[in-house]
C-alpha cells in the first residue's frame, strides 16, 4: 500500500450515521424527472497534521467558493477507503498520508452543473480521517474547480466549513483527534 501514498492503520466497519441528513429533498418526481436522477456514491477525506502551532485540517474552497473537504467518485473495483485516499491527495496535492478512521457517511441531494448538467444528483459521501506529516504543503487542483486549500486550525473547522451536513463529521474527527492525544 505504500506504493499508492497512503497505508490503511485501521478502519471500523461502516455503520450508517443516525446524522446522515440530506442537505435537501427532492419533491415528488414525475416519471420524466426520475429518469433524469443519477445516484453517486462518492468518498472524501479530512486530512490533518500535529504542528507546534496545534492540529490543522486541510479545507478546500469548491466551485461554490464554498470551504469543505475533499471527495470524489469511487470508482468501480475500488475500495471506499481507497478513493477517499486517493480522492484527498489528488485534490490537496498531498504525496503521503495515513487513514486513521471511518466518519461516517452523508447524503446529500442537487442539480449537476458540470456532466449531466441539470441531472437531480443523489450522492452518498461515506468519509474517512487521514494524518499526514506536520510539514505538509497544501497544492489544490485547480483543473477540479477547486478556488483554494489552507491548513485551519481544528477549533475553527466547524466554523470554517458551509455546510451543515458536515457538522456531524467533522465532530466525530475532531473527537478522535482529542482521544488520541491531541488537543484542539
């Protein structure tokens, strides 16, 4: 695995969040919309380092211009875990980094601006937490619509981060960062 940037430390079977709450539902579909609704299911990673100045998170600014984590497809013969890695270190520019834990997993609902463009999406984003190196630069893929990244520190993650839809995630990464030696 270490061929591939990322080795897999330990990872708990996923249950589904009682907290997995759309960011929004669709209405009643005619037969004609739901033709023209696509499931997803995606993978994302919350990356962080232990510095002398605290532990930092790696966010992004995405196409809204909006601060969240990275995620993308799972594609087909790979593991969830896998693309959450490979997903993390493709968009923040990262070389190496270690998956810690599952956080669960969110569904969320919306239009596709950018392939099926209009499409009613239905995406289950299962994440997962990450530790890399305490001198670990940030280099965004641009080419994915992605504005910018920064290192934030861990108290302002939940003020940082625009969609509420997260808000159960990141507490349960921020605990196991406070359980396992860090503060924040």
């Amino acid at each position: 695995m270490a061929s591939k940037g990322y080795q897999i430390m330990s990872c708990m079977n996923h249950v589904p969040s009682p907290e997995s709450i759309p960011r929004s539902r669709p209405s009643r579909s005619s037969s004609k919309r739901a033709k023209n609704m696509v499931h997803e299911v995606s993978a994302g990673g919350l990356v962080f380092k232990r510095t002398p100045k605290g532990i930092l998170f790696a966010m992004m600014k995405d196409s809204y211009g909006k601060w969240t984590f990275p995620k993308g497809h799972v594609e087909s013969g790979e593991e969830k875990e896998e693309a959450a890695a490979r997903e993390s270190m493709e968009e923040l520019g990262l070389e190496q980094i270690r998956l810690l834990e599952s956080l669960g997993q969110i569904t969320i609902w919306f239009r596709d601006r950018f392939v099926k463009k209009g499409a009613l999406v239905h995406k289950d984003i299962h994440y997962f937490l990450f530790a890399t190196l305490p001198d670990t630069e940030l280099f965004p893929q641009t080419s994915e619509h992605i504005q910018e990244a920064a290192w934030i520190p861990a108290k302002e993650l939940l003020e940082r981060s625009f969609y509420p839809d997260l808000v159960p995630v990141i507490k349960r990464a921020l605990m196991y960062v406070r359980i396992h030696g860090g503060t924040v």
